[in-house]
C-alpha cells in the first residue's frame, strides 16, 4: 500500500522506470471511461468527467485494499483519473469538430 501521492515520480527519478509503463498503462485503460462520457453524455462537463474517473478509480483502489488482491496506490487514483478526462477531452474535440 502507498499512499504517499507522486511516491513513484521519486522511484522513476531513482531509476525505477518500470514505472512510466505502468503509469501509461493506467491513464490508457481509463481513457474509454471518459470517451464514453464525451459521447454518451453530451452534457458532461470535464469537472464531471474527473470526478467519475476519481470515482471509479477510489472503488478499485479500496476493493483492492479489502480484498488484499493488487497494490492500493494514490498515484494509481491520479493516473486513473487524468486518463479518463483526457478521453474525455478526445471525445469532446472529435464531437465538436463534427458538428
């Protein structure tokens, strides 16, 4: 458990770069989560979209902390979210181009 926020920016700086494939790794699994809110929900704002991305991501992150199953991580939550607004901002460019 880590609940330190931006604990593994330190360890990438450290030389743990294993790191930034799993942060790109957590911010591209939440990306579909906030595209789908562009799309489905025209009239999700990208504050809304963030805190349904922190939503899911906290439930995870406590499931895992309960169920003892995978590693409770803050910097997982950050990631998480800043995957679903930016999925949210892609769908929401793509819808207003589109007009």
């Amino acid at each position: 458990m880590m609940l330190t926020p931006f604990w593994s920016y330190r360890a990438i700086h450290q030389g743990t770069k294993i790191l930034i494939q799993e942060h790109a790794m957590n911010i591209a699994v939440f990306m579909p989560i906030g595209m789908m809110l562009g799309i489905i929900m025209r009239e999700v704002v990208w504050w809304k979209a963030i805190l349904v991305g922190m939503g899911i991501s906290v439930t995870i992150e406590l499931l895992q902390l309960i169920l003892m199953r995978g590693c409770c991580e803050t910097d997982d939550v950050i990631h998480n979210t800043l995957g679903c607004l930016v999925g949210y901002c892609v769908a929401h460019r793509f819808h207003r181009s589109h007009r």
